[in-house]
C-alpha cells in the first residue's frame, strides 16, 4: 500500500491492494487490479510475498522446525550430555527389583544414541536437500526463461511494449510457476505468449516441480545423491522417510502412484480439452504445433497456477466442469490400486487415529465441499443484486469456478465482459483482472476467507466424519 504504482492516473483501493497481497502470500493469484498497474517496486514485493508462501519453502520452514523440536528431546552427538529418560522410563526401588530386571533384554544404550545422532543428522542434510532444490529450480528456470526472451524477438518485443524489464520478469515468471502462484506481469496472463510455444514449454516443468511432482522429484534426487556420495543419511532417509516429519517425503511406490496420477489427470484433460476445443475460436491463429503445446499448458494450469492462454469465459462449460474438479484435488491425490500396499502414517503412539473418542468440537467440523457450497451461497446472497441485472456475467457457474479456484490456491476465472450484459452500461470497460474485481467488498472479503481456508486445508481434510449420510 505505500508503494505507488506504475500509472500516475490510476490509484488502487486498498482494500485491493490487500486482496492482491493475500492473494501472493496464498499463490492464488486471484485478482482484483490489472497486472500492468504495478510499479517495478510493487513486482519485487509480490516476487517475495509468492516465494515465501509456496509450498517448497514453507515445508521447508517446517523441516527446520521438526529438526529444532528433535535437537531439543533426542541426543545427539554433538551434545555433551545424554537425555536418556527419554528412552529409559523411571523407575522407583530399582535397587529392589535387580533380581526381576536381570532376565529382561536391555536396550543398547550406544546404538540408540547412533540412531539418534543419524535420524538428527539425516533431518538436517534432508534441509539441505530441499534448499539445494529451490535454488537449483530457481536458478535454472530463471536462466531458461531469461536465454528465452533474448533470444527469441517476439518475446521480447512484448515485455518492451509493456515496459518490463527482462530481469523482473524472469525473476517473477520462474517464482509464480514455481510456487504454482500463477500471477503473470501482464494484463492477459499467458495470452500474450500463446505463440511462444518454447516458452511455454520451459514453464511446464517448472509448474509441475514446484507442486504436484514435488515427491517424486525430492525422493529421486535423494536416490541420485545416495548413488553419487555414498552418504549413510541419504540411506537412511529412503529407508526411513516416514520418521522424518516431513510430509512431502513418500516411499517409492507412492512416489511413482503420484506421478502416474498426476500425469493421468493431464493427458484426460489434454485429450478432453482437444476434442472440445481444436477448433474453437480461442485457437484462431495458431498452427498445429502451437495448438498441441497450448493445449498441454492449459490443462498443466488446472491443477494449481491457474495461467491461461486461452479466454477462459469463451470454453466449453464442459471442459469448465472438469476444471473445476482437477481445481477441487489436492496436490498429492494419488490412485491407489486395491492391490497395491502404501504405508499409511499413524500417530506417534502407534494407535489409530479412529480409536481416539473424538471431541464435541471435533464432531460439529463439516467436510470441505460442505464448506464451499457454504462460501457459494453467501457470495450468492452478497452479489443477489448484480446476479439479477447482470444474469450472464453473475451466474452460479462463475462464481462456483471463482470460489473453488480461490480454494485450490489457482486463479483460474472467467473474467467479466461488457458484452454480455443485458442492460448495456456506456460507462463499462472491459478489463483484465478476474471476475471477483467486479464484486462487492463483502464478497471480496469472503473469497479471502475462502484462499486461506484453502491454504490451510490440509489441517481439515479429515472434517465431516461425524455425519453419517445413510
């Protein structure tokens, strides 16, 4: 909000300039101000409100924490002291029970402080690893996408036209994907480079890395330096992956479910979003090979960044429906066969979370879907005015679309047209930020609400237990 922005003429809210901040923090890339308006300044911040809030980093600020907690309670071998009450329970008139205790198998005091000193050692090279991993992922997407639009002139043509330096934008394209954020420096997102076929392609993996494949890339290349060093924690963190506290840490099996998965859920949107489209005008102009690759970077999108190449208001309501349910998944939804065995996490204590007689508070928790048809209706009753004079740009679809994307941190939206009202406004123009720029401020303020709750969902997923439907 200090900061000013780029036009002169045009002043934000702050109350949007909050929403948009929210919006990084949560890498929802939901929008309420064009992209444009922002000053270089204003970029930078936003760069930095997106990379704190990805998932890589802040499971990396977790791993540090788990790490702090383990130091505190578990030996080490770099302390001098050893706490071993938190292996050897108390006992009152030990010296009167010698007798009894002889016969009893006695733990290896050594080896438990082995296996302390190697699980506190394999947390802190397994941080190593994800800080290796963002910085490696970073360094070399922002050198692809910046070799990019030197090299390639149509690219480049676009960010002078716009007046954006080629730094800010490598720097802020390589983070948004990185962080599945989807926030583009220009007004049409990823419109403007729908013929950039190469760029678009440099994206893709860096979208995929930073999220839903983010298991998969971390467990091979743990495997890659276990091979390469020789080093007994990378060993032991394979062997021992659940004991690590980190959650995007999964066996191998599961590893290879989730990437087969994700990659499923891309080729039926692909081959859906083909046959629905190819011909429609959102690809007027491109040839065959531009086609194919902005089709794969669309569907890449519905997951979690949310940039677009195409209108999005001007697809089928098919393919918007199946959108909205790849934006419903959670990043690690993954297709277990019945056959096929995973290793479910259990609490410390070994008992199933089942067996614990659940609270009154507990109980009262709904399931997430109840929660977004309860966000729907009230954004419905906060916009019932416009929804009756504007039916065709307030209609229960966008907002559903607008709501389950700010739940699934996306930022995927169909926008709003002046053409398509009813009782023609002279006074409206059409503009590039998304459909909940044209809301109320109590509808902004819900789908705030609505992006953190989203955010945080992994901490309610196992809501709605309580009712039984039967």
């Amino acid at each position: 909000m200090v900061s000013k922005p780029r036009t002169a003429w045009f002043r934000p809210k702050d109350f949007d300039m909050f929403f948009t901040s929210v919006s990084a923090t949560t890498v929802s890339s939901m929008s309420t101000i064009e992209m444009e308006v922002f000053s270089n300044t204003q970029v930078i911040i936003m760069t930095i409100l997106m990379f704190v809030g990805g998932e890589v980093f802040t499971s990396f600020l977790g791993l540090q924490f788990t790490r702090s907690k383990f130091f505190k309670n578990c030996p080490s071998s770099d302390q001098n002291s050893v706490k071993l009450s938190h292996y050897f329970p108390d006992h009152t008139n030990s010296y009167n029970k010698i007798e009894l205790d002889v016969e009893k198998e006695k733990p290896d005091i050594n080896n438990i402080i082995e296996n302390g000193s190697l699980n506190y050692s394999s947390i802190k090279v397994l941080g190593y690893v994800v800080l290796g991993y963002l910085f490696v992922v970073h360094l070399i997407g922002y050198s692809l996408v910046s070799l990019y639009v030197n090299l390639v002139p149509s690219a480049r043509k676009v960010l002078k036209d716009k007046g954006l330096e080629t730094l800010t934008f490598s720097v802020f394209t390589t983070v948004s994907n990185f962080t599945n954020c989807g926030f583009v420096p220009t007004n049409e997102s990823m419109i403007v480079f729908k013929k950039n076929s190469g760029l678009l392609l440099l994206l893709i993996p860096q979208i995929l890395m930073g999220n839903t494949l983010y298991p998969p890339c971390l467990l091979a290349m743990i495997w890659v330096l276990k091979k390469t060093t020789k080093r007994e924690e990378f060993r032991y963190i394979l062997m021992n992956y659940r004991d690590m506290g980190y959650g995007h840490l999964l066996s191998g099996h599961h590893a290879l479910l989730l990437a087969m998965t994700v990659f499923g859920f891309i080729l039926i949107q692909f081959i859906l979003f083909c046959s629905m489209e190819w011909n429609s005008q959102v690809m007027d102009g491109l040839n065959l090979y531009q086609k194919v690759v902005g089709s794969l970077f669309q569907t890449v999108n519905s997951r979690h960044t949310g940039e677009s190449v195409v209108d999005l208001s001007s697809i089928s309501s098919a393919i918007l429906v199946l959108f909205i349910v790849m934006m419903y998944l959670p990043p690690h939804t993954t297709f277990i066969p019945p056959n096929v065995h995973v290793h479910e996490e259990f609490p410390e204590n070994g008992k199933q979370s089942q067996n614990r007689k659940k609270t009154f508070m507990e109980c009262l928790i709904i399931s997430q879907l109840s929660y977004l048809a309860i966000f729907i209706i009230l954004i419905c009753i906060t916009e019932r005015q416009k929804m009756e004079e504007d039916p065709l740009n307030f209609n229960v679809l966008n907002v559903t679309i607008e709501v389950i994307s700010a739940y699934g941190n996306v930022g995927f939206t169909t926008g709003y047209s002046c053409k398509r009202q009813l009782k023609p406004d002279s006074l409206c123009v059409d503009t590039w930020y998304g459909f909940v720029g044209r809301w109320s401020t109590k509808g902004k303020f819900i789908l705030i609400i609505v992006m953190f709750f989203g955010k945080l969902k992994k901490f309610s997923m196992k809501g709605g237990q309580a009712w039984n439907l039967s």
